[in-house]
C-alpha cells in the first residue's frame, strides 16, 4: 500500500492543528482532498485511543467545565430544509474539562448539550481524576445533576453566573454578547473556595479551539459536513494541545505540567501513533456455522 513520506504526513497534521482548511491544505501539499481527509481520520482515531489511554488518574485540585458551539452539515434551524439529510446535521456542541494549573484538557466530549451528554461527561471526566477537586461550571442547568450523579459529595463544586444586560444594538457585530453587568458565584456541593470559584481558563480554551479548528470559524463554509470528522479534528487537535504545544506560561507542554507526560512530543510523534495502529496485529475473523433448521 503507497504511503506518504514521513515529511508530508508531519506537514499535513501541522497545518490541520494550526487552523488550516483542509483543501488549504491539499493544494499546499501537493495532495487529493481525500489523502488529507483520511489521513486525519487515522490520526483522530490514534490521538483519541492514546488520550482515552494516558489521561487518567490525573493529580488535578481545581477543573474548569465549558461547552463550545458549532454546527454539522447545516445550522439546526436549517436541518429540517436540507435536500440531502445527513446524521448528525445540526447543532454540536463539544464539553470540554480543564486542568485550571497544568492548563491540560482533562476530557471532551461532542455532542448535544442536554442532561444526557452532560451525565456522561461527568461520568469521563470523575473516571480521570485521582483525587478530590474543586470544580466550577457555568450555570448551566445539566451541570447540577450531571456532577452530582458522577461525583456525589466527593467534590468541591460551584457555577460561576454571569448577568448580562440588555442585547447589543447592531452595530456591534453580529456576535458580540450582550454585555456581562455582573456575576454570581453559587456554592452547590462541598467547600469550594471562592476566590478560586471561575471559568476564564476554560473560556480562554474556547478561544483556543475557534482559533485552532477551521471548523469552528464563523461566516464560512468550513463547518464541519460529518459529524465524525469534526469529532477526529478536535481528537487529533486537543491531544497536538497537550502533548505537542509549549505553553508560554508554563514553558512546557499542558501533559508535562500535569504529570502525565515525562517529554514534549510532536508531530512526529502522533505519525507514529497512526503507524502503530496499523502495524498492531489483528486476530482472523472467527466464524460459527449454525446447524442448518430442522
């Protein structure tokens, strides 16, 4: 099977992680649009299995819960139009939990943003976790019994609320917020610390992943088409984050802060997860043949 050199994979992954379009991409590269789309697909796959893998038992003391917005194939308003409907079209929202100190995305999680998605985020999220944490999310109302149901009592909990005022005039841009005129800070479980009761790390990583995903840029046509590979993007770009990128405060990877990782990784590196994926030995398929009926 014909494979690209080494340099091309590393140039192609750099370019995705770093915001670039994917037909961006292909004509920089010098490659078909459908090179670049299943080269990412094996490396979201590689970088989720080893992020499900290594991220655990992370020595965590306060995580920052946030969703961010996007959309597959369609805006939902627009699902219901669509000539040709595709699984998944419509809202995505992707849950994301931060390592307030190591600055490490501890888990994420795509999907909707009811009760259920928010259940069993929490549930990944306590799983990953060594010890008893203080966490703050905003205030939205999943939240509530998504950490109760994943951590019971065992946590130091809080939602930071914020008050907006009236809606912006329209000069303002077609998104700019309304503006924040003050918040509140709710104790919901344990004895968090106030001063420490906030969602800036979180919101900062936000920004992080509008500037960093294609996909998320706004007033384009490069939203995401399927649903599966907006979700392998943001595998392949949050473990780039936190396994490949220095942190300018911390002069050191978000896994290496946090313990999880001994060495600053790279692109290279995640080639190599998708090599190892493919040289894994698979067991034959086993068949069973059924008594014929009597």
């Amino acid at each position: 099977m014909n494979k690209l050199p080494l340099t091309t994979r590393v140039q192609i992954l750099s370019m995705l992680v770093e915001g670039a379009s994917m037909r961006s991409v292909a004509r920089v590269a010098d490659v078909s649009f459908n090179t670049i789309a299943k080269l990412m697909i094996e490396a979201g796959e590689a970088c989720a299995a080893y992020h499900d893998e290594t991220v655990r038992n992370v020595q965590a003391k306060r995580v920052q819960c946030d969703e961010i917005w996007a959309f597959v194939a369609a805006k939902q308003k627009n699902v219901p139009n669509m000539k040709t409907p595709v699984d998944g079209a419509g809202d995505v929202w992707t849950w994301t939990a931060l390592d307030a100190d190591s600055k490490m995305i501890i888990s994420y999680l795509v999907g909707g943003r009811d009760s259920e998605y928010a259940l069993a985020f929490m549930d990944d999220v306590a799983a990953r976790l060594a010890n008893r944490v203080q966490m703050t999310t905003d205030g939205h109302r999943a939240y509530l019994e998504a950490v109760e149901g994943a951590f019971g009592a065992d946590v130091d909990y809080a939602q930071l609320i914020k008050i907006y005022g009236a809606s912006p005039d329209s000069a303002k841009g077609r998104y700019s917020p309304a503006d924040c005129t003050g918040i509140k800070k709710n104790r919901i479980e344990g004895d968090p610390d106030i001063a420490h009761v906030s969602t800036s790390y979180v919101e900062r990583m936000n920004l992080n992943i509008r500037m960093g995903n294609r996909r998320f840029t706004r007033l384009t046509n490069a939203f995401s088409k399927k649903i599966d590979n907006h979700l392998h993007m943001l595998s392949l770009y949050f473990c780039h984050y936190n396994f490949c990128r220095v942190h300018k405060t911390l002069r050191m990877s978000p896994a290496m802060a946090a313990g999880v990782s001994e060495t600053l990784r790279d692109v290279e590196w995640i080639v190599s997860l998708i090599d190892a994926r493919e040289a894994a030995p698979k067991r034959p398929a086993t068949y069973r043949k059924t008594a014929p009926a009597l």
